[in-house]
C-alpha cells in the first residue's frame, strides 16, 4: 500500500484550540472516587487527596481543561451538598444505584484542577435544580464580594474566588436531564444563563445543552432563539460499535466489526458538519463555539464489573478511534473550539485505569501525548491519497500545524492488517527530515496491570529524505507524530 501527504505551510489557518483535547470527569464508578480523588487520609500516595500518579500523567499530556460533575448526575447534583463539614449523602440514581457521601465537590474539584493546571468547566443542573441555585453556584465560585454567598466559600477555606470561566446550562436535556423538547429547553436556557452574572473581569463562557447526535432540529431552534445569549453550544456523540444493547466486547472482536467501528466513528465528520452548517446560516462569523463534550467509544462493560460503572478496557482500535476523532476536531477548528472525552478514568474511552494503588496508562492516553503539539497551533492544509479502507474512510488520517516556528505532522495508519509507504511534500517548506514518535501495536493489543507498557510510545527513526520531500513505512494500526525540519 502507498499513499501521498501534502500539506501547505503557506496558508494557515484557525487556531487549534488546546481545549479540543479536553476531559471529562463525572461521578461515575470509579472516575472520581478511586480514580482521581481517594482522600487526604488514603495509603496511596495523594496531595490533598487527589492521586499523586494519576494527576502527574494528566499533567504530562497537558489537560487543558475538565468537565464537571456530569453527564447526567449534573442534573440530579446539588451543589450546596458538596460544601462544608457535613454533607448530605444521596443515592446516584444513574449510575449504579450507589450512596453518594458529597466527600469531593467544589472544593476538591478545584483543588484537582489547580494541581492538573487546567481549567474547570461546570455542568450546572437544569433538570432538578433552580436558577437561584446555579446563580448562587456561580457567585460562590466567582465574586470577590461580601454577600452571605462568598462568606460561605471563606467560612470554607478559601478567601478568592476562582474565576470559572465555562458554565454549561444543563445535560443532555433531551433525556437524562429533563426529557425536554427543543423548544421548552431553549426558553429554560435563556432564563437560567440570564440569572449567570460575570463578576469582575472574568467573563462567563456559557454553553447550552445542544444536541444528540445528528438531531438538526435541536440545534436549529437553539440557533434561533439563544445565539445572542450563548458562547458554546455542546453536542454528544459516542462510537457505539454494534447496538445500544449490545455494544460489543472492548476486547473481543474481528476484523469487520473494527471496520464498522471506524465507519461509525468517522460519522462524527458528517454530524460535525450537518450542525456547522447550521450554525453558520445564523452565525457566519463563528462566534458560537461547538461544544463536543461527550464522544468516545462505548463498550460492554468489562465482565464481572457492575454495569452501572462503565468500565471497560481500551485497546488500539480505541487508539485509531481517538486519532481519528481528533484529526476531524481539528479540520473543524474554526467551528470546534472544545471536545471532552468520555471520560478520564476508569470510565468508558479513558485515559487513565486504575486497581488500588496501581495505575495503568491507555492506548488512548498515548494517542493524546502525541497530539500535544497541536495545542494552539495552526492548523495546515493537508491533502492525503490513500487507499480507501472502509466507505469514506481512508487507510490514512493526518493533521498538520505550525507552532512557534515549529511544524508537526501527526499520521494515523487505520488499517489493522497492511503497512503503508508514504510520502509527505509540503508547499513553503523544504523537507530535509524529521524526529519521529510512533505508538503501534496488533489491533487487540491493550495494557493492563500485569502488562503496563505492552502498548507505549517509541522513537520512529524510519524516515527518509528525497529529492521531493519525506519517505517513511507505517506499519499497521499505528499512529505517528513528526516534528519536521526544514
């Protein structure tokens, strides 16, 4: 198999936003609890009870930003629960039927981000909550005043406020928060983002609760009757490889269902640009971001694990998921300014597993180290020729960007069976070489935690120059960064 890359340095174009690469955290198994959070008072080792292990690898792959608390527990949390000494304990009705004991809230979530250095992003509670309630939320988070409200934060530990940039109003209130029509939701977003003050100089980015998939008809109401009053507008969309009842195994599957994964996957271009479309016919000049706060693969629970958890491993067909997911964020940058995927750890297509103190590290979290590099950079034009794999979807996907002088070049090779010789010419850039970093493996490969590093990053050293550019061999189901030199 051959292919043929051609990217142009001449013509950048919109910003990459790093927050394209950001997470998400919901009360959920054991993503908060165990996860990422185990108490000030736990044998492993923590900083004021956030996992010391788990928050130095989100910090190497520079998590820009983390949604919280959900999905849809945020529509049944009540934030004042999870403020003071003693905080009411309430049953998570949505996932697993569990007691939640309020141990981490606010307080501990902005701990968590203050040691990750990333942004907070908070999904408040339109389903069963009050404007008062997110109101006040916001005002404790934010004011520098002496209201009651900012005497509760002090009385509590913390004398300034934080300056949470991005609220969203509610979750997927369509369903899980509120079963609401499009129209019912839209007139509760404008009154709740209405009752959300900025304080000071920071500006609240708010983010309505946007559509389901490829439901147009949700986004074109809130288009028509919210955009003065919106920043953001969220879309979920998850790569479910066979049904919503039976997902199918993370770990066992051939090799047509991991084509239809990628199909399915790759649908995320035409959902992406069906609600872009949209968008543009009311906001040509793209001041309303889109939002995808929710996507990533959705599995079968691993067996003998409570279905209520969503755990599940995660292989390299997540990996090729992830890669290619983010090569089509990024070819939308001037339209996607954040995505979230679902979710960090232990939960669905995450980052991080964890089993007591033990810790093991994602193909997908690999796939996120290499792409670092496109944070904040702009994004190139990339043509790429490569044999067709499965419907649209080619053997190859790639991104392109300039930072600070610097070049990289990401390129995910799809197939799970056939190497790929390519070659990469570029327009205003006289390729001489490149440094290479590649993550590969079989199509099943997984770490675990008898095996950690079975799947991990490598140098690529097999990159040769030519008279027209670069030449380099892919192997099967592998992805690539280059940083390039000329």
């Amino acid at each position: 198999m051959s292919a043929k890359i051609l990217l142009d340095a001449t013509r950048p174009g919109a910003t990459i936003s790093r927050h394209i690469y950001g997470h998400f955290a919901e009360h959920l198994g054991r993503c908060i609890y165990g996860g990422l959070f185990v108490g000030k008072d736990s044998n492993i080792p923590n900083v004021n009870g956030m996992r010391t292990d788990v928050v130095e690898a989100l910090k190497k792959i520079k998590i820009p930003v983390l949604r919280w608390p959900g999905g849809c527990f945020a529509d049944e949390y009540h934030w004042e629960d999870g403020i003071g000494e003693n905080r009411k304990r309430m049953v998570n009705t949505n996932w697993g039927g569990v007691v939640e004991d309020n141990s981490f809230g606010t307080h501990e979530f902005m701990e968590l981000c203050e040691q990750l250095g990333c942004e907070a992003y908070i999904c408040g509670n339109v389903g069963s909550g009050t404007v008062r309630e997110m109101s006040e939320w916001v005002e404790y988070l934010n004011s520098d005043s002496d209201s009651t409200t900012c005497q509760r934060r002090w009385a509590n530990g913390r004398k300034e406020p934080w300056g949470v940039k991005f609220w969203g109003v509610g979750n997927e209130n369509w369903g899980c928060g509120g079963n609401m029509r499009a129209e019912y939701y839209a007139d509760e977003y404008r009154r709740f983002q209405t009752m959300c003050r900025s304080y000071g100089a920071n500006r609240l980015y708010k983010i309505a609760g946007g559509p389901n998939d490829a439901d147009f008809h949700w986004m074109e109401v809130l288009m028509q009757r919210c955009k003065p009053m919106m920043d953001g507008v969220s879309l979920h969309k998850y790569t479910v490889p066979k049904t919503w009842e039976d997902k199918g195994s993370a770990t066992e599957f051939d090799g047509d269902l991991y084509l239809t994964t990628l199909r399915k996957a790759y649908d995320m271009e035409r959902v992406v640009s069906g609600h872009e479309t949209i968008m543009d016919r009311y906001d040509p000049e793209r001041k309303v971001g889109l939002i995808v706060d929710e996507w990533g693969c959705w599995h079968n629970v691993e067996p003998g694990t409570n279905p209520g958890f969503l755990y599940q491993q995660n292989t390299m067909r997540d990996a090729m998921v992830a890669a290619l997911s983010l090569d089509i964020f990024n070819r939308h940058a001037a339209r996607v300014t954040m995505t979230n995927i679902a979710q960090t750890v232990n939960v669905l297509q995450s980052m991080v597993l964890t089993e007591g103190d033990e810790m093991v590290l994602t193909p997908t979290y690999h796939v996120y180290d290499l792409y670092t590099p496109h944070m904040d950079a702009a994004l190139l034009p990339c043509s790429v020729q490569s044999p067709a794999l499965t419907g649209e979807v080619q053997q190859l996907t790639a991104t392109a960007s300039q930072k600070d002088g610097v070049t990289t070049l990401t390129v995910t090779n799809l197939s799970a069976v056939d190497g790929c010789e390519v070659e990469i010419d570029a327009v205003g850039l006289s390729l001489t070489g490149a440094e290479g970093r590649i993550l590969t493996g079989e199509v099943h490969d997984m770490n675990t935690f008898e095996d950690k590093e079975k799947v991990t990053i490598k140098a690529f050293d097999g990159i040769e120059a030519t008279e027209k550019g670069l030449k380099l061999t892919l192997p099967a189901c592998s992805v690539v960064t280059l940083t390039l030199r000329g």
